[in-house]
C-alpha cells in the first residue's frame, strides 16, 4: 500500500515493523530499529514528510525493494 513517495515518519516506522523491524530504539541522535543485526537509523520527527530521496536511501539500507515496499498492507 505505501506509494513510493512522502511519507510520514509514524506511517514508516508501521510498515518497517510489518517487514520485520524492532523498535524504534533511542540512541545517539536518531532513533534506529533492528532486524537480524542490521540497524536502520530512522530520521528525526519533523513537521514535514520524509521525502522521496531520504526514503530511497532508507530502504535500500533495509535491503526492501519497491515492489516489496509498494505490496504493504498499512
């Protein structure tokens, strides 16, 4: 269901769960979630969306594909 575009950080931490994702966790900075070793930093909450390019390098850090990302069920 997410469309690949903006999206609000409450909406991809949701999905990052549904994909397998623990957290998010406090940590330094920026929070971070967890699966099997790999920690993902989530970006800080802001008045504004994630945009299109910070997600692109969010979840080619996660190893999600579009297509896996786009077949969600929010």
């Amino acid at each position: 269901m997410p469309d690949f575009g903006n999206i609000s950080r409450k909406d991809l931490i949701k999905a990052l769960q549904l994909l397998g994702f623990e957290g998010p966790f406090s940590g330094g900075k920026h929070q971070f979630m967890l699966k099997s070793g790999l920690r993902l930093t989530i970006p800080n909450p802001h008045q504004s969306d994630i945009g299109i390019d910070l997600l692109n390098k969010i979840l080619k850090q996660a190893d999600i594909s579009k297509i896996e990302w786009r077949n969600l069920k929010l």
